[in-house]
C-alpha cells in the first residue's frame, strides 16, 4: 500500500473512531436519563416514567414530580436516541468503506506483486514472425512487442488463426488457383500451408533482420546529438558503463536524423524496460594522450530497467552543442 492510501485509510479510521466515542457518550448519557425517569420517588411514589402521562387521575399536572424537568429529560431522551440512529449508519458505512478500500488494495497489490514477478521472469528468445515479416519479443503479458497491434496477438501462438486470417485476407492477391492459399469460403477452419509460411520465413529472414538492426555507419556518417551530463551510482546507465561526457552517436535505431528532440527515445526505453531486453548504444568518449585529446567511438550495451532511483536509465541527457562550430 503506497503512501497516498495509507494516509487515507489513517483518516478514515480516526474519523470511526471519532464517531464511535460520540455514539458512547451518547449512549451514557441516554442511560443517566433513564435511570432518573424509571427511579422511584424520595417518598416512594411512582417514577415519572418515559413516556407515561404527567397528569394525576383527575387530569392535573402531577403534583409529586417536577413537570418542567420531566418534558426536558424526555425530549432529551428522543433527541439522544435519533442522533445515536444517525451515528450508527454513519459509523456502518464508513466500516463498509474501509472494507472495500482495504479489499480493493489488497487486491491492486495482488495484481501488482504477479506484474512484477512477470515481468522480472526470464523472457524466450525472439521469433521470426512470418506474418509481419519480423522479429518480435515476448512481452511480460504474453503478448507481442515490436510489432503493430501485437497486444491483441499472443506470443506462444504467432500463426493464430484469427491473427493469420486478417493479415493474409487483407494483404493477399486473391489467387484461389494457389493449393497454399488461404480458403476464406470454407466454413471449417481457416488453414493457411505450413509451406507457404516456411517459403515467407525464409524469403523475409534476410530483409526483416536487416530492419531491426540499426544502420552500420562510420564514424564519419555518426553525428553526436546528445550529451551525458550526469551518471547515478547503481544505476543501468553506470552498470552499461556510461560515463559523464560521453556524447551519444546512437540508441539502437535512433541517431541524429530521427531522435525528434529526444522523444524517440522517451518511447522507445518503457518498451524495452517492459520486454526486458537491452538496447546497443554508441558513445564518443575524449581521453588525453602523451599526443593530446583524442576521441574514440565506444560500443556499449545498455538495461533499461527500474532501480532505486528515478526513471529507468539512471543518468541525464542533455541537447549536444559544438562548441567547435559556434552552435
């Protein structure tokens, strides 16, 4: 339970615990009332009673008793017993209340603790998807990364057969002469031909690979577009071995071209974080020689992850300027 419904559920009960001790004086108070209008008289005449008539036989205000302190016990009394009605409800609803606010977490960190044991399990290695033509992971849901609509696909069941049946119907040349096609007529099962989808497999192995990886450039094409200005200890950036000035070249796909002011890689870092796979990085780091500063173009393997610090990398980028340049 996070700190926000701790605090709330420490309100609520002082708050029951307010009303319980309104509700107990109330309740001494309704007996103190009592006890005097049921007690007998000093000279032994009748009580004055709660609710029996104040006149004497002859239809006179009864003599023997103090008629004014009668009526204000006895409207007391009523006052008390509906104001203790109102407590009650208010103190069985607020049990309610506690109940399912206390349920209702229990249940969330249920959820939570199987997310995180899902999340942190081993993830398989990654599988040709022959119906995109790509590579794709397995998410801590079962579901499919790296692909389009993969959340409605599971991973264990790539060539599922409504996942098949959309994409080949949609993308398709309509040949029903082909003995691999798809029947989409027939009313028994749609089937599509393990040849075919081997003979797709094969085809894409080469181009789909060649996708997912980013770009081989030289050192010359790289141009450096971020800076690393601070580095957390125990973090995944200092595990990586991210150092403070390294200027970042590229982050897995993303360079200079396509980094759209950072936000390519503020999308890109949950995903991975979530798929629990790691992301290549190349950095420019300077080092001083006997012959000066030289530079050199360093490959490293970054875990996006959650640690005890904030976001998931653990260090601060920053926008590059060269200085050289005057930019």
């Amino acid at each position: 339970m996070d700190a926000s419904s701790t605090s709330l559920l420490s309100s609520k009960r002082r708050e029951l615990l307010a009303l319980d001790t309104q509700k107990k004086s109330l309740e001494s108070e309704a007996e103190a009332i009592v006890a005097e209008l049921t007690a007998e008289l000093p000279d032994g005449g009748r009580p004055i009673g709660i609710n029996t008539p104040l006149v004497d036989e002859e239809g006179f205000p009864r003599a023997d008793i103090d008629i004014y302190r009668a009526r204000t016990l006895r409207k007391r009394f009523i006052e008390i017993q509906n104001d203790h009605k109102d407590l009650v409800k208010r103190i069985e609803r607020g049990l309610v209340e506690v109940t399912a606010f206390m349920n209702n977490n229990v249940e969330a960190e249920s959820k939570k603790n199987d997310e995180q044991q899902l999340r942190s399990a081993p993830k398989p290695a990654p599988k040709f998807d022959p119906i995109t033509g790509k590579w794709v992971v397995k998410s801590w849901d079962g579901t499919v990364a790296g692909v389009k609509d993969g959340e409605m696909r599971r991973f264990d069941d790539l060539l599922g057969k409504d996942a098949i049946h959309g994409t080949v119907t949609a993308n398709g040349s309509g040949d029903n002469a082909d003995n691999h096609a798809l029947n989409s007529s027939s009313d028994d099962t749609n089937v599509v031909s393990t040849e075919r989808i081997s003979t797709a497999a094969n085809a894409a192995t080469e181009s789909s690979t060649q996708q997912q990886q980013p770009p081989q450039q030289t050192f010359s094409q790289l141009e450096p577009f971020a800076i690393i200005d601070q580095v957390f200890s125990n973090s995944p950036a200092s595990s990586a071995g991210i150092q403070v000035g390294d200027i970042l070249l590229q982050f897995g796909s993303i360079h200079s071209k396509n980094h759209d002011n950072f936000s390519a890689i503020a999308k890109l870092v949950p995903q991975i974080a979530g798929d629990n796979i790691s992301v290549p990085i190349k950095v420019r780091r300077k080092r001083e020689t006997e012959l000066g500063e030289i530079s050199d173009v360093i490959d490293l393997e970054l875990w996006p992850r959650v640690w005890e610090g904030r976001g998931l990398l653990g260090c601060h980028i920053s926008k590059y300027v060269d200085n050289d340049c005057g930019t």
